[in-house]
C-alpha cells in the first residue's frame, strides 16, 4: 500500500470521488450559465437547509480569497476599518484582498492569544475609530474558524464577539475555510455557528475538505444579495459554465459529505496528535483542536523526517542550523490521509 508522507497543507490531497463524479456528471448536455443552472437551485435549498435559514442569499465562487474578500466588501466602506486578529487569513495570506476589494479600507488588526480575539480586545480597537474625520470608520469584524493556528472559537466566543460588533452598529463576517472541520470539533450545526451566534455572512468553505474548487458565501440578510451579485461580476468572479461549481457543491452538501470528510481529517489528525505526543523533545505550541496543529522539534528531528521524504512546512526557521534547537513545523491532514501515512512518518520520527 502505497503511504503519503505530506502534511503541508489540507489543499494537496484530491477531489472526493462523490465530487469528481458530480462534476462529471454536470459536463453534459446544455445547462443555463452565470448560476442560472437547476443545480444552482438545488445548492441553494441544501444551503438554507444545512444552515436553517430558508432566507438565506447563496453564492459560490471558485476561491477563499474571493469569497472573504467579495463577502466583506458588501460591508465595507472605502475608509472603513475591517477588524480581524493579527493572525487572520484576510491579513496574512490573502495579499490585500479584502483592502482591493472594498476600494480601500484597512484592517484594524486585534491582538489575543492562540489565533483568537476576545471581546474585551474587539471592544479597545473599536475604541478610537467611529468620533473623528481624521481616523478610520468603524467597519465589520471578521473571524477566521478554526483559526490559522488551529484553534476554534466557542459558540460563546462567537456570540460575545458578535454583540460587541452590535454594540457598535457593524456587521459580522465568519472566514469558514474549515468550517466543516470547526463544526464537527464542536460537535454543532451550522446554524449555532453562525446566524445563531450573531454572524451576517459566513464563506462556507469547500476546497480545503475534498471539493475542486467551491467556496459559498452566505448572507443571512437577503438585502445584500443584489450588492453581493454586482461585486462578484465586477470582480471577474462570477463562472459563465457555474455548474460546474454548482456540481461540486451540491455533492459536497448531499448527505453531509461535507461532515463527514471533516471528521475523516480530524481524526487522522489526532491520531498524529497522540503519536508525536509520546515522542520526547516534542512540544506542541497550541492544544490540537482540528485537522492542523504546530509543534516544536529538534532540528535533527526535522532534517531526519524531511531527508525520507516527509512534507510539510517549517515556520519562520530553516532546516540549517544547530541539530537541537527547537524548530516550528506546521502538519495538517486533509479529508484522505489514512493511518498507515500517520503510521509511516511517525516511524521516520522514532
């Protein structure tokens, strides 16, 4: 049997059969373009179910980026302030997006620990924006769950973050990349992670948990769905053959594949958790809460792994240097690695 050593990233593994099956599937005969496809239709019925919201306005585009971006945009006012944690996904990785995207406006970045804002700290940063002509504007907040540290904020987090945000009379946006892989670590629904806690508008990510490509954006207020369908044709974001992003989300959502997919990653993940935990000199920066973790390990440990072909990344260090200083390495495992891939690199390790 054939292992994978490479847990750089949940975006290297492939498409879910079910997935690729759908896709092919849609790639025939004639289907309406620009999201006018009956499974179109059919994703957003499975959307206002899977969320219990049958309001809800359902978009797809093909990225994250584009999603956040495009989502808080219709938020956003060009000398606004989007409120994020220094480590969120719109800040560190998604090159200016969200600034492009909103003609301009900055982020306000909060600080907290392991990858989470609090509510006291949302309530500081709000402090000096909103009274003055000479300072940004009071924009919508924005949480990455799970986080890029692979942590999660509790629905109680959530909610508490959320009221502040209402306090001030902004909007609230939830960065789901893994928000398959956050749901089943809380073990609730998608309602209670998102409108039921005070969320606007969530992007409800497919790429990272076994799609080709799909990303939903969805408002729980219906009045931002015209806004939404502008920016997103502006923004060379809309498909003209959308079925095929309609395809993939429609399998992804049919009988929660996209449940079950997550919890495949989590629990691959935690079987590593537990096998690099009785290893010495290892030391985890954060508790494991979903499918992706970092840890601190010898350099020796890490030239040794990587020279027998493990992937994955090395945070802020190199694979030169002293052989026992302790250096960060980032794992993450995505819906199809199995416990013989965990099996064969915690060997290489031993």
């Amino acid at each position: 049997m054939t292992v994978s050593l490479n847990f750089a990233s949940d975006n290297i593994g492939p498409a879910h059969p079910l997935v690729m099956d759908a896709v092919l599937k849609a790639n025939t005969g004639d289907h309406p373009s620009y999201g006018e496809d009956a499974l179109m239709a059919d994703v957003r019925t499975q959307i206002r179910e899977t969320f219990e919201h049958p309001e809800a306005e359902v978009f797809l585009v093909a990225t994250g980026t584009a999603a956040n971006a495009l989502a808080l945009s219709c938020y956003t006012r060009p000398y606004d302030a989007i409120f994020c944690h220094q480590t969120a996904h719109i800040e560190v990785d998604e090159c200016g997006a969200p600034e492009f995207f909103s003609s301009g406006a900055k982020l306000a970045l909060v600080d907290g620990q392991n990858g989470k804002m609090t509510a006291d700290a949302l309530r500081r940063a709000m402090a000096l924006p909103g009274g003055s002509v000479h300072q940004a504007q009071r924009g919508p907040i924005s949480l990455t769950q799970a986080t890029e540290l692979g942590t999660l904020y509790s629905l109680a987090e959530i909610a508490a973050l959320t009221e502040v945000a209402k306090e001030a009379g902004i909007a609230s946006h939830l960065d789901g990349a893994r928000f398959a892989n956050a749901c089943a670590a809380l073990d609730c629904t998608a309602a209670q992670m998102t409108w039921k806690a005070g969320i606007d508008v969530v992007t409800f990510g497919g790429t990272k948990n076994g799609c080709l490509g799909v990303e939903a954006v969805v408002f729980f207020d219906p009045a931002k769905a015209w806004e939404f369908e502008l920016r997103r044709k502006r923004g060379g974001h809309l498909f003209s053959k959308h079925r095929f992003l309609s395809a993939q989300m429609r399998a992804y959502l049919s009988d929660e594949l996209w449940l079950t997919t997550a919890k495949s990653a989590n629990e691959t993940s935690s079987l590593l958790e537990r096998g690099l935990k009785q290893i010495p000199h290892i030391q985890f920066l954060y508790e494991p809460q979903v499918n992706m973790f970092f840890v601190e390990m010898p350099r020796s440990v890490h030239q040794r792994a990587r020279a027998n072909g493990a992937l994955y990344h090395l945070e802020g260090s190199s694979e030169d240097g002293l052989a026992d200083e302790l250096v960060c390495g980032r794992f993450v495992c995505d819906w199809h690695k199995t416990e013989a891939d965990v099996d064969a690199f915690l060997a290489l390790l031993r």
